[in-house]
C-alpha cells in the first residue's frame, strides 16, 4: 500500500498477488465489518461448490464448505473433491483435505468400500445438485456423478445444512447421504482432522447419547464439534482417532449425522422417534428430516 508506484503495478499484478490487491483495496477507505453485508453463503454453480461463514470477526469465526468437484483443473495438481466437506472454527481446522499425498485417509468425504475415486481426478467429476441461500446460512446439495458411479453407485447424493447462531458463533451443521446402488457396499462418512498427518491440536472422543452414536472434536478458543449420527442408530463410529469415521452397510442407505460447532461446555443432546422421523434436540435446536421437501431442517 506504500508503494509508489501506479495503482494498476502496486501489488504486482503479474505474480499472482491479486488477491492482496482485493483485501487493501480501495485505499484510504475506513474498513466496515461485512458481517451482514456480504451474504453468509456462496455458491459457484460450475464447480458445485457452497460456502458458508457466519461472521467476519476474528479466529472463532465459523467457515464450512461442500463440493459436488464438477469442474477438473487443467493445471496444476487435481485430485477427487468429490462430496468434500472441510470446516474451519474457532482457529482449528476441524475438517480438511489432502494435499499433494493422495493419502486416502487424508480425505473429508465419503468413502464406497473404502475408496473416493476410480482412475485420475479429470476422468470422473461430481454434479452440482441445488443450493438454497438464507439470512442464517444455507442449504446444498451435490451430487456424486460419474465419480460413485464408478465405485458401483447408482446414485449418491449429500446434503449439508448450515445454520448459524445470531447472538454468538455457534452453528447447526447437518449432513444427509442418500445412497443407492444395486449391491451392498460399505459407506464411510469421513472426516480427516485439520489435514494431512497434522491433526490441529484436536482431541477426538466418542460415545453414546440420547441412544445415538456420537463424536466429540475438542479444538483450540475452547471450541469443539459435537457429532450424532441419528440414522442408522445402529452405525459403527471410529471416533477416537484420526480421520473420524462413521461406517454403515448395505444397498440403499440413508446416512444422517448432525453436529453443533461451539464453544465451552458441549451440550448433551436428546433424541425423539426413530429412522428419519427422528428429531434431535440440542442446545434448543430441534434438528429433523422434512421427508416431503427433502431436507434437514433446524428450528
């Protein structure tokens, strides 16, 4: 910014510093606070990506993404993003992807039998599904494409709901995995801790509550993720370790986990009904699947 020379060479627009342009520009302008000026969600349609943030304040902001990968990168290293989640909170990096390892433990996704992909990231994409913005987050759906199909789906699609709290940052995160296929497999919701080999400082435990598996992230700021899966109740859950892992069997499965982001004292959590007319109750969210629309929904 103290740069002398012409505003069109300041940040050298020719190495890729671009994006330090955006963050100081304009000059001479007395920053705002975007929370509730830019949206809390935004969603790329060519890539089937959706990203949600509840704030713009400091390190215990809440930012989460999902990615249907629909478009392969050209250059540069690519690998299957596929159904990726990752999930930034309260400065710990919770959910992540790999790098350049390839490691397949490294990913946030959902495995078939063990495995994210068949062949090279450019031979199979995902599709973007639909995405519903709100005053409080969000709602995304993508689809697994020709990347499940190759793993002997027929079809697979994830669901991730995303609603923030108003008077603090805490948040309602909720996915859904409709999966179908002609033979039985065994599905994997997956979630790598921070990325590759570093785990970001996160202290993982599991259990039971309110007769549902649950997950337990304790990161940095007193912030934790909090996990249920509320369908099947009868999922398997590898939760003291790295990557966390909810494993399930069968044909057609409907996998259903909710999680709050928070920070303190992790609340405990109720669970009334059973299958998908269940409803979890947490922290004076009720969470339930609206089978008729199709989606998760927190009120």
């Amino acid at each position: 910014m103290k740069s002398p020379a012409l505003a069109l060479l300041k940040f050298d627009s020719h190495r890729g510093c671009l994006p330090y342009a955006m963050l100081c520009s304009p000059v001479g302008v007395e920053e705002k606070d975007p929370t509730g000026v830019l949206p809390p969600s935004y969603y790329s349609q060519t890539r089937g990506l959706a990203f949600f943030r509840n704030r713009w304040k400091d390190a215990d902001d809440i930012l989460a993404t999902i990615s249907a990968d629909a478009h392969n990168a050209g250059i540069g290293w690519d690998s299957c993003g596929t159904l990726g989640l990752n999930l930034l909170a309260f400065n710990t990096r919770f959910f992540g992807q790999p790098e350049k390892s390839g490691n397949m433990q490294a990913y946030s996704t959902l495995l078939v039998d063990g495995r994210n992909s068949v062949g090279s990231a450019a031979a199979a994409l995902g599709k973007p599904d639909s995405y519903e913005p709100a005053k409080n987050g969000g709602y995304a759906i993508v689809d697994g494409g020709a990347v499940y199909q190759g793993l002997g789906c027929k079809s697979v699609k994830r669901h991730l709901l995303a609603q923030f709290a108003s008077d603090k940052s805490q948040a309602v995160l909720a996915t859904f995995d409709r999966l179908e296929s002609m033979t039985p497999h065994v599905y994997t919701w997956q979630a790598n801790l921070a990325r590759q080999a570093d785990d970001d400082g996160i202290v993982p435990s599991g259990g039971q509550e309110g007769g549902r598996p649950m997950s337990l992230l304790k990161g940095r700021n007193e912030g934790f993720v909090k996990g249920w899966v509320v369908h099947p109740a009868d999922a398997a859950v590898e939760a003291k370790g790295d990557p966390l892992r909810i494993n399930v069997k069968g044909d057609n499965v409907d996998l259903w986990v909710v999680m709050l982001a928070g920070q303190g004292a992790p609340p405990a959590a109720t669970v009334t009904g059973s299958g998908l007319e269940s409803v979890l109750n947490v922290a004076g969210n009720k969470v339930r699947f609206d089978a008729k629309a199709n989606r998760v929904t927190a009120e």
